[in-house]
C-alpha cells in the first residue's frame, strides 16, 4: 500500500474582486476576504472556474484552495 500525500488547505470566503490572466493557462482570481483590506490572490489553471467566476465578479464566494507555502525576504509566509 502507498500512502497519499495530504496537502494542506485553507478555505478563503469574501468578495471576488476580478481576474487577472497571467498566461496563456494561468489565471489569478483577486479575492477580499471577510474583514480584511487585502485581497488573496487565488491562482487557477481551470479555465471554466475562470469563466464562471467572470460572472460572479463583486458577489461572495467561497473557495477551498491549497496553502501558499511561498515566504517573503524576511522569511515569512506569503
């Protein structure tokens, strides 16, 4: 038997606040959550989500997304 790696998650509710195309398959969807002033940038290669959520684009989403495990220069968690 192998085991499966479990990655880690965080769910991210708020306002969907637009959607950049970064290339040809890569797109960032901007999301404010709940209480904050800064958006998270959601990234996604699912080109129907994209068209979906192109709809959706003010309205409040909730979205299950993996963990950024990416830090800044001072070594903290992005």
């Amino acid at each position: 038997m192998s085991e499966v790696e479990q990655k880690e998650t965080e769910y991210v509710a708020g306002t969907i606040t637009g959607i950049i195309q970064k290339a040809v398959d890569k797109w960032q969807v901007a999301v404010q959550p709940d209480g904050s002033q800064y958006a998270k940038n959601l990234w996604t290669k699912d080109a129907e989500l994209v068209s979906a959520l192109s709809q959706k684009i003010g309205a409040h989403g909730g979205f299950v997304c993996g963990v950024s495990l990416w830090t800044n220069q001072s070594g903290q968690a992005v």
